[in-house]
C-alpha cells in the first residue's frame, strides 16, 4: 500500500475514525529503531476540521487492506491518542529526513468524507422533566 500512496487520500483508524487526509511521508536520516518508537518513515495526516497534523509511522499502515480508495491504520484511534503522534517527532523538528511528496490525489472536496465521528454518539437524552414540549420547539422558530 505504501507505493500507492497519494494526497489527499481518507486515512482511517482500525477502528474506522477517519483521522485525515494523507499529505507527505519523511524518512528518518539516521538508523531506525522500532523498539525504541523510532521508525524509518512517517506519514503526515492532515486534519483541516480541527487543524492538527499527525505523524503516523508507516509500519503502522494496514498492508492487507489494498482497496486503494483509502489508507487504512492498524492502529485506533485511542493508540494516536495515547502515543500522542500530533508531535512532530525530533529528527523533523532538527531537520534530519528526507521528504517525499506524494502523488497528487484527487483534491475534490467531494471525495474527501469528513474527519472524525460525529459529537453525536455520546449524547445522552434528556430525562422527561427537561425534555422540551411543543410549545417550547413552536417558539424556539
């Protein structure tokens, strides 16, 4: 899946969040070292709806799913999270990789399905007493 790669492609979670658009991949200038969190390539995700990038390390790209339309994790979205992969690692930061442009994606904001899962989800309804009525919802227009 690496080498088919493109900008703009979905990047999803294991658990199916969609974390961003894919946008650049940098390679490590030194050694990597897997068991010490340092790996050899990161992809950049972009996500412009709360404006932070990721940096995701691409032996984390799920290679059996090769359906091309997206990228798809083997990590979820709790692991992003607690490996806090929204840093920029250091060897970007000291300027010590090699960046690889991908291919240009399809950029049509058609294509490109909204990020995360909608706030929704973890709504709890309002018990009777506060629920509105309908005279409440009439006046509210």
């Amino acid at each position: 899946m690496k080498q088919n790669l493109r900008q703009n492609m979905p990047v999803l979670t294991a658990d199916a969040y969609r974390l961003g658009q894919a946008h650049t991949l940098y390679h490590r200038q030194e050694p990597a070292e897997p068991e010490h969190r340092l790996f050899a390539t990161y992809l950049m995700v972009v996500n412009m709806t709360i404006g932070d990038d990721y940096y995701v390390p691409t032996a984390h790209i799920d290679d059996a799913r090769q359906e091309g339309t997206a990228v798809y994790l083997t990590l979820t979205r709790d692991d992003i999270q607690d490996q806090q992969l929204t840093r920029t690692p250091q060897f970007i930061v000291d300027e010590r990789f090699t960046e690889e442009k991908l291919a240009p994606g399809d950029s049509s904001a058609a294509t490109i399905p909204a990020q995360g899962k909608p706030i929704a989800d973890n709504i709890v309804p309002l018990p009777p007493n506060l629920q509105p009525t309908p005279e409440d919802q009439n006046n509210a227009s």
